[in-house]
C-alpha cells in the first residue's frame, strides 16, 4: 500500500483504535438517543392510526428496525469475521466479539415484540413458519458465536474458530429476508424494500426509518463502547495499556 | 499469490459451496417449506387428504354464515378455486371478509375442510383510515391478496 494514501490498518491495533472508538462513542449515543426519542415520539403521536390494525400496528416501529438491525449486525459480523481470517488483524476478531450481544439482543427484541404483535393480530404469539423460524435460527447462532467463544481460552484461537461459525450461518440471512417471498408463510411480506418501494403511508415510513436510524447509532455506539472494554481485557499486558491515563493514576 | 489471498479465495469458494449446498436443500424440500397449502392445491388433491394441514387463503366476500353457538362457516378462495371451512371457536379480531386467514384442520369427508385454529393473515400496506376510505372509493382494492 502507498503511503500517501491514507492508512486503514493503522486502526487494526488496538493501541490506535482504542482512543479513536473512546472519541466515537459519545457522538454515536448522543445521536443514537436524539434520533430514537424523536423516533418514539413520533410513533405514538404523530404517525395515524392503521386502517385496519388501529393502534397495534405501532409495535412495527420497534419491530422492523430490530428485526432490520439482527440481520444487518450479523452481516456486519460475517464482514469482519473474513477481515479477520484473511489479515490475521487483531481487532476485526474484538469487533465480531463486541457486536455479537447486541446482535442477539435485537434477535429478541424482534422476536418478542413480534409475538406481542402475533397475538392480536393473527391470533397466535408463535407460529413454525419459515420466517419466524429462521429468525429464531438467527438467535440461536448469536448465542451459539458467543458461547464458542467463551469457551475457548485462547482469544485469537476463540476469534478464528468462532469466525468460521460466523460466515457458516451467513447462508441464514438471505433465507430470513427471503422467506416471505419463496414460501407461503403466516408472516406478511415486506412493506418496505429496494424493488418495490414502500407500502405504508409515508409519515409512517418515515417514523420507520428514524427509529432503525436510531438503532443504527445505538448499535455502532455500544460496539464500540464495548470493544473498549474487551481491547483493555485481551491487551491487559501490553505496555500501552499500562500506560494509558485511566489506567496508571 | 500471498497467503492472505489464498485465505480469501479459500473462503469465498467456502461461502459459495455453502451457498450452493443450502439452494439444493431447500430445493429437495421445496413446498415443504411452505407454512399452509393453498385451495387450489386442496382441490387438486396435492394437500394431505387424511391428517392435518394448513389452509390459506381469503374469506370470500358473503360466505360467512355464523350458526348456533360458536360454529362458523366460510368459504376460503385463492380466487382459482374455493374450499369450504367449518370452524368452531373465537376467531382473530382480524378476521373479516376479503381478508386473508390460515386454518388449521382436517379434510372431512363431504370436502369441507374442519378447522380446529383460525388465524388472521394480514398483508404488507399500512396507511390512515383516510387514506383506505379514499383508495376504495376509487375504486382500488386495498386489503389483501395472499399469496
């Protein structure tokens, strides 16, 4: 690489990621909590009443972008994994390792509000479709990632061997955002996509959008917000880190 | 060739393979994947004749005649075809005409399908009463064709 260009491995040391993830992180949440209390505010007050699910409706603000956020996380996930596996860099493997919990924690959230809105609606909190099960599938792996890796000692050995089950349940993502259209299923289509367009009213659309913009920020805040702490976990020895003000009083 | 491109091209033929293996599988299963069997596919006998399925499709427009007690019966179309639909029990709040349900039950022997769980399936458009209201009145159909 020249050198004139500018450099993106000189962030794959977590001695220069660390302080630049501490700079990022008070940014990310900030606009993570503007973005979702205007995004909240909106979804019970501005956005109308749906035509046909009245009021219910409003749990798909919570339930889209978490839905949206569990997938796109995992793919995120799968990016590093292969940063990790091709470049031997230390910090791709701590970024898949910090990114996992919120990744299973918006699983749940879209499962669990999915069910709270099921119940109503279709008159059932659980069904075997193709959709509600892949999605399950994708929970599954999340916590399947983070028990493997918990339970190898070895943290650069947990990163490798954790990042193949990563890229393993790729194949899962496409199956979840597909399922709807190749098989007859309970769960609706989508309402919103890159083909078609959108089939909500805009000012509903729009809410949507700001809450998954919301999650997104939250999500990049507390990866790295949580990356930090496993940077200062995993480099403990390192002289760097004895040496950091927070550290050495 | 470095080794870091020859564990990239490793592991992009790995995600292919998978891929590839994961197409075929869910090619062998085909319409098993499929959550409910449509009436088209009840008339023509592709739908299990002696043990439980699923039935999906839309409420025709008229065909609910509610009986004694809490005996329903409709009529379930995917616009091919029509299957009548015994059901005795509470039904979902979104159960209505021209909307889409999924029942659970049995093929009996005069035909109509003996429903033992009804479920509401709604489609994929949201908008404000206002808005509904104005779409009908010109004329589009706003609720939902099933798939």
């Amino acid at each position: 690489m020249s050198s004139n260009r500018f450099n993106w491995f000189r962030f794959s040391s977590p001695a220069t990621f660390y302080p630049l993830a501490g700079r990022l992180v008070p940014w990310f949440s900030a606009i993570a909590i503007i973005l979702i209390v205007i995004g909240l505010y909106m979804s019970f007050f501005v956005a109308p009443t749906d035509y046909k699910q009245g009021e219910g409706y409003r749990i798909i603000f919570v339930h889209v972008p978490a839905s949206w956020m569990s997938m796109f996380i995992y793919l995120v996930m799968a990016f590093w994994a292969i940063i990790g596996l091709v470049f031997n860099t230390r910090v791709s493997g701590m970024m898949v390792q910090s990114l996992a919990p919120t990744g299973a924690l918006f699983t749940f959230l879209a499962l669990w509000t999915g069910a709270f809105w099921g119940k109503p609606m279709w008159g059932t909190w659980w069904v075997w479709d193709a959709r509600l099960t892949s999605e399950l599938i994708l929970f599954f792996l999340y916590i399947g990632y983070i028990a493997l890796h918990s339970s190898i000692d070895d943290k650069r050995r947990a990163d490798r061997a954790s990042a193949i089950l990563v890229l393993v349940g790729v194949v899962n993502i496409p199956i979840i955002y597909y399922s709807v259209k190749w098989w007859n299923t309970l769960h609706q289509g989508a309402s919103v996509s890159v083909k078609s367009g959108s089939s909500m009213a805009s000012i509903m659309l729009i809410t949507m959008l700001i809450m998954a913009l919301g999650f997104w920020f939250y999500s990049i805040a507390v990866a790295l917000a949580r990356v930090r702490s496993i940077i200062l976990e995993r480099e403990r020895d390192a002289n760097w880190v004895s040496e950091l003000p927070e550290i050495k009083r | 060739m470095k080794a870091r491109q020859k564990r990239l091209i490793f592991i992009l033929l790995g995600l292919v393979a998978l891929g590839l293996a994961a197409w075929l599988v869910f090619n062998a299963l085909g319409s098993n994947m499929s959550y409910f069997y449509s009436p088209t596919e009840v008339v023509q006998k592709k739908a299990p004749q002696d043990h439980l399925f699923r039935l999906g499709g839309m409420v025709v427009k008229g065909s609910v005649q509610r009986g004694q007690e809490l005996t329903v019966r409709f009529a379930v179309t995917d616009t091919a075809n029509v299957v009548d639909v015994e059901y005795t029990g509470i039904l979902p709040d979104l159960f209505e005409e021209g909307q889409g349900v999924i029942a659970q039950g049995k093929l009996g022997k005069n035909g109509v399908f003996v429903a033992s769980e009804v479920l509401a399936k709604h489609d994929e458009n949201y908008m404000p009463p206002e808005v509904a209201d104005a779409l009908q009145k010109a004329g589009q159909k706003t609720s939902g064709e099933t798939k």
